[in-house]
C-alpha cells in the first residue's frame, strides 16, 4: 500500500517571518496526521523551516535547484547547497519553470539525476496544456514527460521521486480534473514507469495529481486507485486551509 504525501507549493509567497508563524500553527493542526506533509518553501525561508519542523511529522522542500553543485551561475542554488541545511525535497520541472524559465526535459532530467545525487527526493511535475488537452494527446505529452525526466535513472533511485502530474489548465484557475480524469492519467504514468522499470517498481511510485486543489475536493480525489495524494498551491498558504486536505480522512 502506498502512503498519501501531500505537499504544499508556497510558490513565491511568504517571507521568513510569515513563514514562521504559519508553521507554528501548522504544526499544531496537523500533527496526528496519517499522510506524509511536506512544505515547498521559497529559499530564504528553508532553513529556519527546518529548523522549527525538526521533531515534527512535516518535512520542507525547495522549489528547484541547479544541477551543478558550485560554480559561476548567478542567482543559482545547486542540490548540495539545499542538502546542506536539511531540506529533504525539491520540486523539478514544475510548469511555471517550464513557462516562464525555459525549463526542458533535458533540464528538468539533469535536475532529477543531481537531485538523487545530493539524496534529495524530487517531485518531478508534468502536465499538459489546454491546447494539448484538445488535441486529445494528453497521454502522450504527460508520459513523454515522464520518459524523459527518468531517464538514465537506476530502479532504485525511481523509487525514490515522487511525479505531480499537474494539468497546466488546472493550476490556480479553480478548474480541477475529475478525479476519474486525473486518475486515469495517473495510471498512465505508471504504465509508462512500469514499461520501463517493470511493474513492481511502478507500483511503489508515489503519483500526485495537483491543480486546484482543495478542501472540498481532496478526498473525492484521494480515494481514488492511483492518486498518491497532492501538490497544493494557493490552498497551502493558510494553515486551516491546507489542515483540511491533509486531514481529508478526518
Ligand atoms: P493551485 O493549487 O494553486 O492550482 O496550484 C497547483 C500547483 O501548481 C502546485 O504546484
């Protein structure tokens, strides 16, 4: 059986202070979860996040990170840089990267592979475009992405990402996939891990689904056969919020 992880994307919000307060209260509503919790947080924010969640049930990640470990890239943070103040996550690839910061395939799988390197786990977005989505090719863009961002990756270390599949449509704009929808594409992702790595190793792979995500809407979706849980954007950014799609089965 695989567990939920459920994981906010702060996105770019929160300074450390805002930050702070927000996990003390957090902390509190949700320690007795059953679901892994984890907190995607602007750099600056990081380590003081560590720092505060050190003995609770929540776990903080960054928002990207260079594949290189040092060197003269301006503005950068490389993998080792994160693991070096306790950050145990990194989100690689997600579509406002890919939009926005020319991210590719081939960067979102160098990102992947230094990641592992650096022993973080990485939660590797993909997702297709309302365009894609009319064309009726959603599929073959979302396992394309998958193929691409594992590739030249050991069985072992694919047991150690987590995959957000994230329908660009869906983010921030209220609109979310049925669960039915996001379910099947889900098992397509799985599918192509297990066409590549063999079922076994397919069905310890954690898969979530993240668009507009909510409250009201959490556990329809995570009582489903594949979802593995979720990457909340702007319903992580107040704690009694994100409580209650962590505490869906409350
Ligand atoms: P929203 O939950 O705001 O739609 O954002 C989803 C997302 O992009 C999480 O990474």
């Amino acid at each position: 059986m695989r567990k939920k992880v459920i994981a906010g994307n702060w996105k770019m919000n929160m300074k450390p202070l805002q930050a702070e307060e927000y996990m003390r209260e957090f902390i509190e509503l949700i320690k007795n979860a059953q679901s892994e919790v984890i907190i995607c947080a602007p750099y600056i924010d990081l380590e003081r996040l560590v720092e505060i969640t050190k003995k609770t049930n929540i776990k903080i990640g960054a928002q990207n990170m260079h594949w290189e470990e040092t060197g003269a890239y301006t503005g950068e943070v490389s993998g080792s840089m994160l693991k070096s103040i306790g950050v145990e996550y990194v989100i690689i690839g997600h579509s406002e990267r890919r939009q926005y910061f020319a991210e590719t395939d081939e960067t979102v799988n160098k990102k992947v592979k230094a990641a592992l390197n650096n022993e973080l786990k990485p939660i590797v977005c993909v997702g297709e475009t309302l365009e894609q989505k009319e064309k009726g090719i959603t599929n073959q863009v979302i396992t394309n992405q998958t193929k691409l961002a594992l590739e030249g990756l050991t069985q072992e270390q694919v047991e150690n990402i987590i995959i957000a599949y994230e329908p660009i449509w869906a983010i921030g704009t209220g609109k979310t996939a049925t669960s039915e929808d996001a379910n099947n594409c889900i098992i397509s992702i799985r599918e192509e891990i297990s066409k590549i790595y063999g079922q076994n190793i397919a069905s310890r792979v954690i898969i979530q689904y993240g668009g507009s995500v909510k409250a009201s809407n959490a556990q329809e979706l995570f009582t489903t056969s594949d979802i593995d849980g979720a990457l909340v954007g702007g319903a992580s950014l107040k704690p009694e919020e994100f409580e209650k799609i962590v505490n869906y089965d409350k």
